[in-house]
C-alpha cells in the first residue's frame, strides 16, 4: 500500500540531511613554511618585513625544529618584554630556549640563532642580522579531487576578514617555493596526505609550466612537451621532485592563502 508522508515531515528530513556534516569530513592540515631572508635588518626591520610577505618571524618551540634550520642562522622571533621572553607570533611566552654558553645579556632584548650549532645569543635589536620569517598560511586538504576541482575548492574556502567582519575567499591552489632557502613541512605532508601526490598550483598552460600565483617556474626538470593530458603538478609524498601528472585523476591537494 502506498504511503503519503505529510509534507512538513519531507521538509524535516530534507533539512536535517542537507544541514548534518558529512561522516567522512576532515579538518585541512596545517603546513609551515621557513624562508631565509639573507639581506641584514634590524629585528623590528624584520619582524615588519617578515609580517608583511609572510607571518611572522620564526617561533622555534622543540629541538626537532631547531635542528631543521641548523644550516641558516639570523634574527629569530624571540625577544625580551616586561620581564618575559616572548615570541613575535601572538606575544606567546617562550618555554623553550637553547642559549648559548652566558646568555642571555641582560642588556640586550633581541635574539639571534647561531649558524651551524643552532645555538641562541641575545644581541642589540637596533644591529641588523639576516632573519628566518614563517609563514603559515599553507593547508592540507585531505579529500581527493581532480586538479581543477581542487583548484576550485581552494578558491571558495571561507575566512572572516579581520577589518571588515565579512565573509572573504583569500585562498588558492598552492604555489611552491623551488628556491633553496625556503623549507617547508613535507613530514606532515607525509604523515597525513590520503593519496601518494598532493595536487599544487603548477600547471602547464599555452607551451609553459606556470604557477597560479605568477612566480616563475624554476626547476629545469620539467619537460617541455608534455604527454596529452598530463599537465598538471603535484608533489609526491616520497620525493622532492614535483610529479606530472593526470588533471582528472583526484588527489589531496595544498591550498594557501594569497596576501
């Protein structure tokens, strides 16, 4: 016998399985990046240069992190405030140090990380250093999509502006660094991507590698004449290399946000 369920109760069940949260969702994944800046500033020089390209200036909080920058040494985010060492990134207290042998001076509020032992000193904040700046705007994006998918998805992410309280779509498919002094976090990656690549914004486009962010493509690897439909980029999660791949095959995929 058919049934006719009252009209109000569709309504109920539409709403409740459009409003409900997908079982499978995921929460995209933080990625950090160093860049070392080689050019000497004074530390409020670099924390402004810093702020405005990237996040901030460096914040090192374990001896795993130290040890990842052991070949630059420069400004880090460490400075002396109201009788507490604290970070530049969010004013947050430091809990961990690594001082050289005597420091810190208690004449000099700044701090520089030694090259090659890593170890800390407190220097004048007015002498001017090369800097290490983070930048944390990168996330990883565990559902699998096809490159422009992905692309897509990046680009309709929403963010609360900070000045204006409105609803802004600030982020992109991730162009990446090819220069030797920018590192960023491929253990994350390889610790929680779902696929073997991850897509990035690296596509070829009318007889040219391109990267969606307008960079220019450095890396002398990639061929010139690409297979029919292979025109896209992605990192994989074992190598260094960028991988060419497939457009329509689905991926996780990186997504920053632009400045």
């Amino acid at each position: 016998m058919k049934r006719n369920f009252p009209s109000f109760l569709i309504i109920l069940l539409v709403f409740l399985d459009l409003s409900a949260p997908p079982c499978a969702a995921n929460h995209p994944i933080n990625i950090s990046q160093i860049v070392y800046i080689s050019h000497p500033l004074t530390w409020s020089s670099a924390q402004k240069y810093c702020r405005t390209h990237y996040s901030d200036l460096v914040t090192i909080r374990s001896q795993e992190e130290t040890d990842k920058l052991a070949l630059y040494g420069g400004w880090i985010g460490l400075y002396y405030n109201s009788g507490q060492w604290r970070w530049s990134r969010g004013y947050e207290e430091a809990t961990f140090f690594i001082w050289d042998h005597d420091e810190p001076d208690s004449g000099q509020h700044c701090t520089l990380m030694h090259q090659s032992c890593s170890k800390w000193e407190s220097d004048d904040c007015a002498k001017r250093h090369p800097f290490l700046c983070m930048d944390d705007r990168m996330i990883l994006v565990q559902e699998k999509k096809t490159w422009e998918e992905a692309m897509l998805h990046c680009r309709m992410l929403p963010v609360v502006s900070s000045t204006t309280g409105g609803i802004i779509y600030p982020y992109n498919l991730a162009s990446l660094p090819e220069a030797e002094d920018i590192l960023f976090d491929r253990e994350t990656i390889r610790a929680h991507a779902t696929s073997d690549q991850v897509w990035v914004g690296l596509r070829f486009l009318a007889g040219h590698w391109v990267w969606l962010s307008g960079h220019t493509v450095t890396s002398s690897y990639l061929t010139h004449c690409p297979a029919q439909l292979q025109h896209c980029g992605a990192l994989d999660r074992k190598e260094t290399d960028w991988k060419i791949m497939n457009c329509s095959e689905e991926r996780n995929f990186l997504c920053i946000m632009r400045r």
